[in-house]
C-alpha cells in the first residue's frame, strides 16, 4: 500500500467547520453552472432580428446568449480513467447442504482520518452491528455510483443476503475503481468481469455471501484472503474485519491491487505476494479465511492457520468437471473440522507457486 497523500494546511477553525470525509469520494459530481449565472458572468449581447422569411418572435432587450463553449464545457460529461486491473471469480448456482466432523490428517477441505461537511457515507447504517470496523475511505472518483450500489445493495437484500455489516460494506466499497473503465458502467451488475491474466473480479453476490458466511454471528479481528486479484474483495473485508491479509500469486495482479487500493486509504490491509496455499503463517491464526479460487481440497497449511472457533471458505472442485461446491469449514478443535457443503459455484483454479 503506497503512503498516504498529504492534504493542504487548514486552520484549525476552517477544519472544524469543514471537515472531510468518505462523501466527497461518493457523493454527485456538481452540476453545471445555471443559465442565470452564465448570464451573471458574461454582459449581456442583444440577439439581432434573423433575416428570414418568416417574422422571428420579440425578445427582451436583456436576453442573451449561452456561450458556445460554456455550453459544450458544461453539456460534457465527467470521466474516470483508472488503470487495468485484476482478480479470482466465481458464478452460483443451487446446492446442497451437507456436514460432517474428520481429524486434522484426513482433512481433505480444506494517521488521521479525513471527514468531510455533509453525511458520512462510510458510516455504520441503523442495523449495523456495534463493533463492525467501517473504516473510513477517502480519495476521488469522478463517477457517481452512490445511487447504482444503493441499488446493488438492494438486490443482495432480496436475494438473502442479511448481515448489515457486509450490506454496509457493499454499499461503502466503489467497485468500479477496480475494473477496467471500459467495464465501469457494468460494475453493480451481479456479473463477474475479467480483470486480466485469466482472472476475474466475483461477482458482488457471491464477495457478500462468502464474507456473510465467515462473518455471521461474530466479530471479526484477523481476516486471510487467498486471491488478491484487483483488491475489491479486501477492500470489503476492510470494512468488516479490524485486520486484513490477502495474498496474490500472479505479481502483476499485486500490484495492481496496491495501486487500485491507495486512492481509498485503507490503513488495515496488508497485501502480500506469494504461494495462497501456503497461507501466511506468520500471522496466524485468522479468525476467517477467504480462498477466491478453487481447488480439489483446502490446504492442510490453511485449515492448520485457522484458529479455533474460525470459519473458512472456498470453493472445492474441478473447474473442468464444473463441479465446485462453495464450502464452509469450521475449526471445532485443534484437531477436528466441521465441513458444509453450500452452493454451485465457479471460480478459477488455485494453484502453487508464483508468477
């Protein structure tokens, strides 16, 4: 994660008066500046009779004018360039549910923060759970999506998805940061899209319902997220875990991810490039763990990093077979986990080493 921006020098009663927040990322861009205060800024030019055939309606002596290019300047509409991006995906589908307990051995699952005049956005909504961390995000974005992830949210409401954390969080993420701008205006469709090297950034029912799973019921204090990809899926997990690590293998994805991520400011994720199979042992045990890609087994590595009580979640299956199955892991004891077989899903493949 690159450093923080500096912002200019306030006194300390215009900072009072004026602080800055998460709503200058999402709020409307302001719109154009009214023909009244064209006419204000401009001396007023008497439109001459039009040599025509036909007689041309009177017009007041103090009509004016627009000016062509202020009319142009303000009819454009406002742009984004952000960079390329990338990340693991998934689709679901219907599935069963099943469960059952197995040793360990035989397991085969696996600074100061800106605040601005106006409504905090990043703040916890009426439902949310008192001890969610909704870090605050800052930084700027041309497009105005508050409407669009309102209506995303809403949609995840329907199809069951009930945590007010994650819904929180949903709403709070900007997910058209971390595609690619020709993709944007597709960014709160429930669509996953590519995001280059073969991945794609989940689709935003299946990032809610997998963070859901690990997250219901209790706090969150250390999160792993396997599949860095574009950053969206730890960006979320921010909002609802007090730390987070995500590891990517393919070190382009990496560091886009770093670059995608710094314009939010999120101070409590921690981005690592190398081997998700191997998990992070150093910072072990998470509370949570999160694999964005699937594989025929979780990692002994993963489950043994799991702390007890925790929960993980991943896709198990062959990609080639379209047999996946997102599945939940629960660590009962040092030495047992409980396993539950979830929905049809679709993710890319989880593989060794780094690229």
């Amino acid at each position: 994660m690159g450093a923080c921006r500096e912002r200019p020098h306030m006194s300390d009663e215009r900072a009072k008066r004026f602080p800055l927040a998460l709503a200058d990322l999402v709020r409307e861009p302001r719109k154009p500046a009214s023909r009244a205060a064209d006419a204000r800024a401009k001396p007023a030019a008497t439109l001459k009779p039009a040599a025509q055939p036909k007689p041309v309606p009177a017009r007041t002596p103090n009509a004016t004018m627009k000016n062509p290019a202020t009319a142009a300047a303000s009819a454009k509409p406002a742009t984004s360039v952000f960079p390329a991006r990338g990340a693991a995906q998934s689709a679901t589908g219907a599935g069963r549910s099943t469960s059952k307990t197995h040793p360990a051995a035989h397991t085969h699952h696996a600074a100061h923060t800106p605040r601005a005049a106006g409504r905090d956005l990043n703040a916890a909504s009426p439902g949310t759970k008192k001890g969610a961390p909704n870090v605050a995000l800052s930084g700027t974005q041309t497009l105005t999506s508050e409407r669009v992830r309102a209506r995303m949210v809403e949609r995840l409401r329907a199809n069951g998805v009930t945590d007010p954390r994650v819904l929180n969080a949903m709403a709070v993420v900007p997910r058209h940061m971390f595609v690619d701008p020709g993709l944007a205006a597709q960014a709160y469709e429930d669509a996953a899209l590519p995001i280059g090297h073969h991945q794609t950034i989940s689709k935003p029912s299946v990032v809610a319902r997998m963070i859901e799973l690990v997250a219901t019921g209790r706090s969150l204090t250390k999160v792993l997220e396997i599949g860095t990809g574009c950053g969206y899926q730890a960006a979320v997990l921010s909002q609802v875990a007090t730390e987070v690590y995500s590891i990517e293998r393919v070190r382009p994805l990496s560091e886009r991810a770093k670059l995608n991520l710094r314009p939010l400011r999120v101070p409590n994720i921690r981005l690592h490039y190398g081997d998700g199979r191997l998990g992070l042992a150093a910072a072990a045990p998470f509370d949570a763990i999160v694999i964005a890609c699937a594989g025929l087994d979780v990692p002994q590595a993963l489950l043994d990093q799991l702390a007890v009580g925790g929960k993980l979640v991943a896709p198990v299956g062959s990609q080639a077979a379209q047999s996946q199955v997102l599945t939940l892991v629960t660590r009962v004891s040092p030495t047992q986990w409980r396993e539950e077989q979830l929905d049809r899903v679709f993710f890319v493949p989880l593989k060794s080493g780094v690229i």
